[in-house]
C-alpha cells in the first residue's frame, strides 16, 4: 500500500496499491498504475526481432497469469493507455493478450472512447483489435474517424465504420456498412 513498486530485471508495475498472489501468478494494481514492460516485438519491415519497451497507465491493472492476460481500466477520466512500438493506444479498457512464451504480444483489444496514433495514422474509433501475427489494426465504431499522413505530409481525413490498417505495408482500407456512407476529405 501507498507508493507501491514491483519490478523483476526491467519491468515494473506501481500504483497505490500492488496485490501479487505467487502461488497463481496473478496480480492486481490500482491508483495510478504505470507498468513497464520489455516485450519481443518484429520489426514489420525488417523482420528483425528485439526487445522493446510497452508502457501502460490506468485506474487498475489487472494481470491473470493463466490466461496470459493484462487489462488495464480507467475509471475516471483519464483514459486507459498503452504505448509501445506498436503504437499509442487509450480507452476506457486495454486488454493485452501475450503469447505463451509471455514475452510477445499476441493482440490488444481496447474499448470505448478509442485513440490511436501510429507513425501514418491517426484514428479515434469505438473498438480496436491490433492482432500482432498479422501487425493489422481493425477499427469499429459509428463513425470510425481516421488520418493518414503520405509520405509528403499531406493528410486526408476519412469517416466510415471499420478501418483496417496494416502497419507492416503501411496501407489503409475502409469500410462502410450499408447506409452508411464512407467520407473522405
């Protein structure tokens, strides 16, 4: 309780308050967490893997070690946030799914009050899925607002109801469903 720190070799969790259960390896953290973790991550273009840092903040961390599973909630106003080479994630609620190795990230699903800014795209959203084995972001919401930047720095604005971006070939697509209509400006 109070100004809690957990950390084993580079990754740390604090917060007002850390529950750690050895037996289960679960965790909870709550009041001001901030997590950092090191995670292998492979670069979309290079195809080079390394360690890389994943940094999270929210109200509550919750880590259930079974299933491989961190979900960080807010429960105030200030959002839920994970920030990694992936990207820079928030809402209401960030679930991180690792690989069972627990080093690699497998998918992140955030919910709710969705932001996302990555080095081309810029989109806010209801859902997002960013699925790592295919480095794919999928955006859902009504409407999904999304910015992208070409190499020039021009940006175009786009509104539909799922946006799918592949970080790896830096391509964008989107989605309307019907009677809604897609808008670009």
């Amino acid at each position: 309780n109070g100004s809690a720190l957990l950390w084993q070799d580079k990754a740390r969790i604090a917060g007002e308050t850390i529950v750690m259960d050895d037996r289960t390896g679960n965790l909870s953290a709550k009041g001001n967490v901030r997590s950092t973790m090191m995670l292998e991550d492979e670069d979309p273009k290079t195809k080079v893997r390394k360690l890389t840092e994943t940094r999270g903040s929210a109200d509550i961390l919750v880590y259930d070690d079974a299933k491989r599973l961190a979900t960080y909630t807010a429960t105030g106003a200030t959002p839920a946030r994970l920030t990694s080479v992936q990207g820079d994630m928030s809402g209401n609620r960030i679930d991180l799914f690792l690989k069972e190795s627990g080093n690699e990230v497998e998918r992140a699903e955030v919910d709710v009050n969705v932001a996302v800014t990555l080095d081309t795209l810029y989109a806010t959203s209801r859902h997002l899925v960013y699925t790592a084995d295919e480095d794919k972001y999928v955006l859902t919401g009504e409407p999904v607002v999304s910015v992208t930047k070409d190499k020039d720095g021009t940006c175009k604005e786009t509104r539909g109801n799922t946006v799918t971006y592949r970080r790896s070939v830096d391509s964008t697509s989107v989605e309307a469903m019907a009677g809604v209509a897609t808008e670009t400006k």
